[in-house]
C-alpha cells in the first residue's frame, strides 16, 4: 500500500511517498491514518477531530474515489495495492459531500 503526498501536506510530513507494508492485521483507512499520525505528528489536526472523525475538508481519496462515499467512510478496507492521496486542507469556498448531506443544506434551497 501506498501513501502519496500533494502540496502543502507534502511539505508537513517531507516526502513524496509513504509504503505502508503491515498494519498490524487491521487493514481500514482510519488504521492506516492513525499509523500516518504516530509517523507525522503534525498532521493529526488536519485529519479528525476530537470525536475521531475525518475533517471534511482534508481530500483523501483511495484509488482515486472518495472514501466519504464508502458505506464504512474511514472504517473501510483497504488492499495492499491501494494507493492513498492525501492534499493539503482545503480553506475557503468549499462545498463537500458532509455540508450538502446536512439536513439544513436541502432547507435552505
């Protein structure tokens, strides 16, 4: 498995590409991301917040799709071949899956 950094989050943790060879029997993203942490400290205030959810505007994808739109989110498999891109925080202007999936989103139409 694979870990690829882009932009600003390529600069915080100081490389390109992480392998990810073993972990440890649990095989999910939020695995995989608690392992990123414990490597890269730094980030972890990008990536959950205090429930240990996923920040909605870190983009992650998993072979290129948006694992917010997997049945387990965080908690889904991932494969030895997988390969994870992660890019810096988004900041402004953002619309994501989490706002439009909140009941006052489809109100306020």
């Amino acid at each position: 498995m694979q870990v690829r950094f882009y932009a600003n989050i390529r600069t915080m943790v100081g490389q390109e590409i992480f392998d990810v060879a073993d972990l440890n029997g649990n095989k999910t993203l939020r695995s995989l991301l608690n392992l990123l942490i414990e490597s890269f400290p730094n980030i972890q205030p990008y990536l959950f917040n205090s429930k240990n959810d996923l920040l909605p505007d870190m983009p992650i994808f998993v072979n290129g799709r948006n694992p917010r739109l997997e049945k387990l989110g965080v908690d889904m498999p991932l494969g030895a071949d997988d390969v994870i891109s992660m890019f810096s925080p988004i900041s402004s202007g953002k619309m994501n899956v989490e706002v439009m999936r909140e009941p006052t989103f489809n109100e306020r139409k």
